[in-house]
C-alpha cells in the first residue's frame, strides 16, 4: 500500500503557490502511509527477537535464565502489541483512500493488486492477530512449547503480511503477469509470475532486513539505557546482546546481499530512478558515486561534489569502465518528480546504513572482548541511535517511491491518471488536516505506553522474575 506515495513534480520555474487536488492526494497518501508505517516496521522485526527470546528460554537448562528469557519475551510482547494496533489503526484508512482519493487507480488495477491484498487481510493478518491473543493471553494455559509455537505463528503471519503487502508494491514498481482489457482495465494473467516477481522477493528481503534493523537498534537503546542507569538487572544485558548480535547480521545483509542486487535490479529496469539518486545527469563511462554535494537542475550538475571515482560503475556492473546511464539519456517527461528530494533522501538512507553497520560492528567487537556492559560511550550512541532506523526506512521508502515517478504503474499509468478527478482539493486538504489531528493525539498516546512500560521494566509487580543473571 506505500505504493502510492509521490510528491509533486519539480521545476525550477514553477512559482505557483497553490495545490492542486493531485498533489494534495499525493501528499495525503504519503503522509498516511510514512505515519503508518512506523508501527508495522518494528513490529515484524520485534516478531522475530520475541521468537529468539523464547527459544532460548526452551533451550536454557539453567532455570533462573530461562525464566528470565521467558519475562524479557513477556516484556516486549507488550511494545509488540501497543504497536500491532496503532499498525492496525492506521492502516485502515490507507484502505478507504484507494477509492476516495484513487478512485481510477483501483478500478483499472484492483483486478490485479486486489488478488494480493485480499491474500494479506484473510490469511496473514487474522493469522498474526488471532496467535497474538493466544501469546498475550495464553501463557498460563498452553505448554511451554505450545506458547514458543503461538509466538512462531505471530512471527510467520507477520512476514508473510509484510510480503503480500511488498508483492503489491513491486507490481506497481516492474508490472509481471497482467494482461489488460479492451476497457483499459489490468487484470492477472499469471499469478505465479505475479508472485514470484523478482522485484518483490530482492524488495520483501531488503525491506525485512531494514525491520530487524529496527527492532535491533530499538531493543539494543533499551537495554543500553537499563545499563546506564544500572538498573533492572540481567535484563538490560540480555536485551543488548540480543540487540547487537541481531543488528549487526542484519545491517550486513541489508547491504549485501540484499541491498546489492536490489540496487543492480532497479539499474537494469529502471535506469532513471539510479540516475537521479546517484545525480548522474550525463551518461559517464567509470562513473563515480557522490557522496556529498547539491544537485542543480538548472545547470544539470552537483555543486560541491565529494566523488569516489568509478565506484558507481564497479558496483552496478562489476567494472570501473562500464558505461553509466545519465539523466540525459531519457526524456524530461520520464525523469522522476522532485529530484533534490529524492538525492538527498537516497543518501540520508545510503549514510545512517554505513552508521548503522560501524556502531553494530563495534558493539559486537566490544561485546566479544567483554567490554561493551561498561562501555558508556558506545551505550551512549547505541541509546541515541534509536530513532534513526525510523529515519532511514523512511527515507529509503521515499527513494523507491520517488525514483518510480512519474510512473504510478511504472510503464503503463502515470500518477496523474490514477487519481479521484470527483474529489476536489478542499476535501483533500480537510481530511489532511484531521488525519494530523488524530495522528497526534495517537502520537501522543504511543509515547505514554511505550515510556511507561519501559520505565517499569521487565520487574512490571505482575511479572516478578529471579535476580541471578543470564551467562554473558
């Protein structure tokens, strides 16, 4: 459902003030969707260290350890299920807004991204909402084995959601396996192509590595703070070692392998969206990446460049004198909208990874050497870190988005087309403006459960637990 979010076109000459309905839904859906999205990414990665976490309480044979592997679980059960609602919460209105906000979108593709959709709502999501009770609820009354697989099923609904959700999403970005109708109507052809599209399955695996990510670094902030204020016991080390030997398998196959042949995919089919990120204007053989600098459309140059010399070309083609597309190569009308917007936002993503993986990397050599639970300068930066994962998601979501533009369905309906032509730009604007009204209020809410639990910690008077500390 992401898959709609663009932002206006850019030009350097264009001085109106006003929005138009298009760029008001446009603007909408992306808001919607970035404000939703916060929710559902930590819970799938939060999924799969609850399952970790569970399963070391089986395989412990030291009781106190166990037990306390079974209150850490316990524990972020909770921030999992805060969030599971507000994902749900939010998500909802995204569904709504396929038919006032993109009306011909749905009726010319929903026989195609329908089939999907449907598939994530019926299975995955009943799947992931009904074991969630039984997990929340059902300690007491289910074996130990019996609770870890309710846990599994949480975890296996939610990904399985994410990757119906990522198949439609992929659709729009390299359409396979449709055929489309005499009345201009798109419908499936071939589901296993639709499927096993490759876009979907580079994207779904990059995309889950950014979500361990994040509830990598949001645990790892957790028990760094526990640290720091030398308290809650055993729990803030096992929440950062978890969170540290998670975050740094994850940051490395967020790069590669996932992140690389995502990046060589998109090269091969959509070419512009790599010029523009990269600010490649002119076709360029041994074509360097930059690093730093201002793209000028005006001039079709980066100001102040910082270049690393043919790295763009090695690590696209495998060779320092293979040839580059440039932005020149294709017609302006094909060129993606807001390019500074989608530069900067592409290397806003491309730097907080290479910090990502550098603090995981020392964190996890500190952490070998016995020296991290006392290291308080890299608690310190693993504590402030927690909210950049959120960042770079988003920026990397916006990079797909934007680099697919001006393509709604990258070769076959351009966004201007898809759009409600019957809903005006004040009513857009009005459910704008009440959407950031709810939001904040849920804003608002968020915060207050998450911080009230976590300064209750995992010693919450319900959940008492052993004082001994789990082996480091």
């Amino acid at each position: 459902m992401r898959a709609l979010i663009s932002y206006p076109p850019y030009s350097s000459h264009y001085q109106e003030s006003h929005l138009d309905a298009l760029t008001l839904h446009r603007i909408h859906f992306g808001f919607t969707i970035t404000y939703h999205y916060l929710f559902p990414q930590l819970t799938m990665g939060l999924a799969l260290l609850i399952v970790i976490l569970k399963t070391l309480a089986l395989r412990t044979a030291v009781p106190e350890a166990s037990a306390q592997y079974d209150t850490a679980s316990r524990f972020w059960a909770k921030i999992f299920a805060v969030n599971f609602l507000l994902g749900v919460v939010t998500g909802i209105p995204m569904e709504f807004q396929f038919g006032t906000n993109w009306s011909e979108f749905s009726r010319r593709t929903g026989g195609v991204i329908g089939m999907p959709l449907a598939m994530e709502g019926i299975f995955s999501f009943f799947l992931e909402s009904a074991f969630l009770g039984l997990f929340l609820f059902g300690e007491k009354r289910l074996s130990r084995r019996m609770h870890w697989l309710s846990a599994f099923l949480v975890f296996f609904g939610s990904w399985i959601s994410g990757f119906f959700i990522i198949v439609t999403n992929a659709w729009m970005q390299h359409p396979v396996g449709y055929k489309l109708l005499p009345n201009g109507v798109y419908e499936v052809a071939s589901f296993t192509q639709l499927l096993f599209n490759p876009w979907a399955w580079l994207e779904y695996a990059h995309n889950m590595c950014a979500a361990v990510v994040t509830a990598s670094f949001v645990m790892a902030a957790v028990g760094a703070l526990y640290l720091l204020q030398n308290r809650e016991g055993p729990y803030g080390r096992i929440f950062l070692k978890l969170g540290v030997v998670a975050g740094l398998i994850s940051c490395t196959l967020q790069v590669f392998p996932t992140g690389d042949l995502h990046g060589k995919y998109m090269a091969k089919h959509q070419p512009t969206a790599i010029a523009a990120m990269e600010g490649l204007f002119h076709t360029e053989k041994g074509a360097g990446m930059i690093l730093l600098g201002q793209p000028n459309y005006d001039s079709q140059t980066i100001d102040n460049p910082f270049v690393v010399n043919k790295v763009l070309s090695f690590l696209i083609y495998g060779t320092t004198a293979a040839e580059v597309q440039g932005l020149d190569q294709f017609p302006r009308d094909q060129w993606p909208s807001t390019l500074p917007l989608l530069f900067y936002s592409y290397h806003i993503m491309v730097g907080l990874g290479t910090w990502f993986s550098a603090i995981m990397a020392l964190a996890a050599f500190l952490l070998w050497r016995g020296k991290l639970y006392s290291s308080r300068w890299v608690l310190w930066s693993l504590l402030l870190s927690w909210p950049l994962p959120y960042i770079a998601t988003t920026a990397g979501w916006m990079t797909a988005e934007i680099g697919r533009q001006p393509w709604l369905v990258y070769g076959l309906i351009r966004t201007s087309q898809g759009t409600s032509t019957h809903v005006g730009a004040a009513n857009s604007l009005f459910t704008l403006l009440g959407f950031l009204g709810m939001y904040t209020v849920l804003s608002l809410l968020w915060i207050i459960l998450v911080y009230t639990h976590i300064q209750s910690g995992p010693h919450a008077p319900d959940h008492a637990s052993h004082s001994q500390s789990v082996p480091a």
